[in-house]
C-alpha cells in the first residue's frame, strides 16, 4: 500500500521506516527542509538503536520531502505523526497538527483514510473529519491509532508492540486496520479496536497511570528515607503481586521527557474541561515538580555552601537510551548548582550536543568524553540517568577518581553494599558512609 506519513519526529520516522520495512511505498513528509535533506541521503536523525541500519535498507522505499503537495496529493493513506507540546494552561498545543489537516485539506486529490497517531484530546478524531470536509471536496475517514513506543526503545516497541489500540467509526477503517495489521494478529500480538473516542482517552489515560505509579513510589521513597527503609525492596516486594507488576516502580528524580509531563497535564486540561477535575494526576505531577528539590536538598544538607565545587554530572538526557533532553531533570538541577556557584562537569553518551545547544549560556558547565574523565578530582558526583556506562562505574572508579567520593545517584543504580569506601546517598535507601 502506498502511505504518507507527516512530521518525522520520533513517532513519524520510526513509523515511516517499519512501514518500508513492512514493503509498503512510503512518502515521508516534514517541513524542516535540512531534516529532510539529511533524511535523503540517508542519515537517521534521531538517535535509536537500530534505526540507522534499518533506514539505510529500506531509503530507497522512503520518499522524503518537504514538500506538501508532493506528498499528499497522489495518496490516500496519511499518517499524522506531528507532536502535540504542551501549550497553554496545560492544553496540548495542536498548531502543528492543524498545519497538517490544513496541509491535507489543501492537496488531497481523492478521498482519503487519515490515521492519527498524534496524542490528541478526546474529540479530535471526530473534529478532523468535519475540519476536513469543511475545507476540501473529498471524504475523509479517520481513524484514532495512539503510539505507545518508548524513546530508547522505539524501533522494538513498534516491531513487538505490547498491545495495539486502534479507534474506528467506519467498517471500512476496520477492514484496512486489519489488512495493515496482518502481519501483527498473525503473530498474536494484541490488537484491541475499539471507538476514536477511547483509543484517543487510553493514551492519555496509559500515560497519566504509569506516571502516577512513578510519583506514588517516589511519595514511598521519601517516606522510606525517613522511617529507614529501602524503596527497592519495598518495591520489589510490591511488584511480586502480579495485581502490581513491577514496571514503572524505580524510584528517582522523577520523570521527564516529552510525554508524561506533557500527557498529564493534557488529561488535568481534558478532565478539567469536563468538570471532571482529575485530583490523581494533579498529586502525581506535584510529586514530580518537588522532586528535583527534593534531591538537591540531600546535596544541599551535605555541603553548606557550594561555592567553588567541582561537580561531577552524569547524565543529560531524560533518560538512558536517548539524546532527548525535554524535560531533563538536569536542567533544573544544574541550574541551582550554577546559581551556588558550583563548577559542572558533565557527561552523557548521547545529549551533550543537545544540552549543550540549550545551556550555551552557562559558562560553569565544561563537558567531557568519558564518565571518568567527569569525576576526575570531583567534589561529589551526580547520577542522573542509568546508562549502561554508568552502572559499570564501580566504587574504586569514585574513590580512585574524586577530590571526595561522595556520590549522590538519582537513579537507585548501585546496590548498597557494592558502594562501601563511597560516601552514597540514593533515593529512599539508606545511605552509605565510609567506616
Ligand atoms: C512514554 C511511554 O512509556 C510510552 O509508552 C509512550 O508511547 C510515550 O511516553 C509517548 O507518549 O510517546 P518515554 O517518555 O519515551 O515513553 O519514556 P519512559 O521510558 O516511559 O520514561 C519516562 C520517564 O519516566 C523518564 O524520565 C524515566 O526516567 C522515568 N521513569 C520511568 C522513572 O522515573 N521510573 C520508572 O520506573 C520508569
């Protein structure tokens, strides 16, 4: 099948690819003319594992283009791929996704299946077909088909999805779900259709759960580090419950990223214009926004002043596994070191670049190759993402490199006892003190 998938972030590269992959002719469509040009000869720009080698087997299927007409004009298949940010008062900020609908309107030359795999508010798979209609000759149906890969992962999560969610008002749209999806219910994978209006609520609604689970083990940390317990075990022992399961339970500086800040406030806004005020979500977002302070005030309990400080940050990015840095804690948690007149040296395998573009400004920040070359003479070391790299790191790495051995781990990832001649402060875990 011919498809035209529009605005090649995360969501729409990877797709564009798998679609190739999967033999159908795709056009891929961006209005960034240098992603494009990159694109075109085929270098990935986005870092995924797997993604470069698979985009240098199918680019010949791909057609990229910046170019609208070119891309809409001669399909009947598109695909909407454009971010969702957050804009005003929480709402999802639909700029580009109206570009995109007007984009279509515009060209479309027949009518046309428009599969929606933005994060949209409930009622907007209804709202694009009358927008639509309004604006072109032609009929549209649409079809609400929520992503659900992870950055990091993106490439395996589309390939071995844990479950497919797609929202259909037409039997036509049921029958080309099914004939895209074949090679999916062949393989068992779960497809669960179900209407526009609650495939749309079920992203928001998947997205809102997993980081209320974040915020509520976080609550549990900061309780274990007063009652002297250790959050690991204790979820640990949580997630043995198969009610429970264990994903979503690791405890740490909280959850960034593009998503889950922006989902939560996205369902608060939907829920909130429904008079349906949604106070879980509200506590799960306050819970993250103090977290960063919650973290800082160990450090800042540790050492008085931080003036002069040599620091060691290790970890840029949101998480391990990507080069995004949207709503990285270590933003906000450089900038108080900044404002204490504390010296950075930071590190991260993939989001130097990126971080580096968005901190230009800040003159106390010198960044480094290597995770050792950051803890060389160090003050104390800060752990903000659990890279590989990172978890190798072992207690004779610390002592043997840093001014002090103080570490301060924002994502739980050394066992206690394996730090012992490190002083280690974690999260909801009792901290280590050399004897
Ligand atoms: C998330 C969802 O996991 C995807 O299913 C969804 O498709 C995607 O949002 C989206 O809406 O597009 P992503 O933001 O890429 O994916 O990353 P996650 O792995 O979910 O992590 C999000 C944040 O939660 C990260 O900052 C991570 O460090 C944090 N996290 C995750 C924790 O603090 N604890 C955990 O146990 C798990």
């Amino acid at each position: 099948m011919n498809f035209t998938v529009i605005g090649l972030g995360y969501v729409g590269l990877v797709n564009a690819v798998i679609l190739a992959v999967y033999r159908h002719d795709v056009i891929a469509y961006d209005t960034n003319k240098e992603k494009i040009a990159l694109l075109k000869q085929g270098v990935a720009t986005i870092e995924e594992p797997h993604l470069q080698e698979l985009l240098s087997q199918v680019k010949d299927d791909i057609r990229f283009t910046s170019n609208a007409s070119d891309a809409i004009r001669t399909n009947g298949y598109i695909v909407i791929c454009v971010d969702t940010p957050a804009g005003k008062n929480g709402a999802p900020d639909m700029s580009h996704f109206y570009a995109a609908l007007d984009a279509i309107a515009e060209n479309a030359s027949m009518d046309t299946m428009v599969v929606i795999r933005s994060t949209v508010p409930v009622g907007t798979n209804a709202a694009t077909k009358v927008y639509l209609e309004s604006k072109s000759p032609h009929k549209f149906d649409i079809i609400s088909a929520p992503e659900f890969l992870s950055q990091g992962r993106a490439i395996y999560d589309v390939l071995n999805p844990a479950r497919i969610v797609v929202g259909v008002r037409s039997e036509k749209a049921r029958e080309l779900t099914k004939r895209v999806l074949h090679g999916y219910i062949e393989r068992k994978f779960k497809l669960f259709i179900t209407t526009p209006e609650n495939a749309e609520l079920i992203k928001y609604a998947s997205n809102g759960f997993l980081a209320t689970k974040i915020s509520y083990v976080n609550t549990l940390a900061r309780l274990c580090d007063l009652v002297g317990g250790d959050i690991d075990d204790v979820a640990k022992g949580m997630a043995l419950d198969p009610r429970i399961g264990p994903d979503f339970l690791k405890a740490g500086v909280g959850y960034g990223g593009s998503c889950f800040p922006k989902d939560t406030s996205g369902l608060c806004w939907i829920s909130g214009s429904n008079s349906v005020p949604m106070k879980i979500i509200k506590a799960a977002m306050e819970v993250n926004e103090s977290q960063i302070a919650y973290f800082l005030g160990k450090i800042y309990r540790r050492f008085r002043s931080l003036s002069g400080l040599k620091v060691a940050v290790l970890g840029l990015a949101y998480k391990a596994g990507t080069e995004d840095v949207r709503n990285s804690p270590a933003f906000p948690i450089i900038k108080a070191l900044h404002e204490r007149n504390a010296y950075v040296i930071a590190y991260d395998p993939l989001a130097i670049d990126n971080f580096h573009d968005v901190m230009a400004r800040f003159t106390k920040i010198r960044y480094v190759d290597y995770p050792k070359d950051a803890l060389k003479d160090a003050d104390f070391a800060i752990i903000l993402t659990d890279a590989e790299e990172f978890r190798k790191l072992t207690a004779k790495d610390f002592i043997g490199a840093m001014h002090s051995p103080v570490v301060f781990d924002g994502r739980n990832i050394y066992d206690l006892k394996d730090m012992q001649g490190v002083e280690y402060y974690s999260i909801g875990r009792p901290s280590v003190k050399p004897s």
